[in-house]
C-alpha cells in the first residue's frame, strides 16, 4: 500500500532545485512519486515502504537542508 510523506525544505526557489531534489529522491528505493511546490517549499514523496532517513538523506544529497 502506498504511502505519503511531506517535507519542508525552505531552500528552494527555482526549477534547478526542483530537478535536483526530485532527481535525488527519485533514486530511493520504495519511491513511485516525487511533487515539488516551490510556493509552499514543500515536497511531497508518495512510495512503498518509504524510510524518512533515506528520504531526509537524498534531499541533504541535492544540496538542501529539511526544515
């Protein structure tokens, strides 16, 4: 069954962030979706078995930290 996790990352403000972070959880294992809205600051991970650290990881990975 599917799962959902959201993150705030206040660091990103274009659409190079927005590649960087969804390239990067993309690569985790379990992750089917990654949605990024620079408005909010908030990407939003949908997957099977997601692990927050890994998750957290790939995004630190890209450049940027989870508030």
């Amino acid at each position: 069954m599917a799962e959902t996790m959201t993150y705030r990352v206040p660091g990103m403000t274009c659409d190079h962030c927005t590649r960087a972070v969804s390239g990067e959880i993309a690569a985790v294992g379990g992750v089917t979706a990654v949605e990024v809205d620079l408005d909010t600051k908030l990407v939003t991970v949908t997957g099977d078995a997601l692990e927050d650290q890994s998750l957290r990881a790939a995004i630190e990975e890209a450049g940027y930290e989870v508030a």
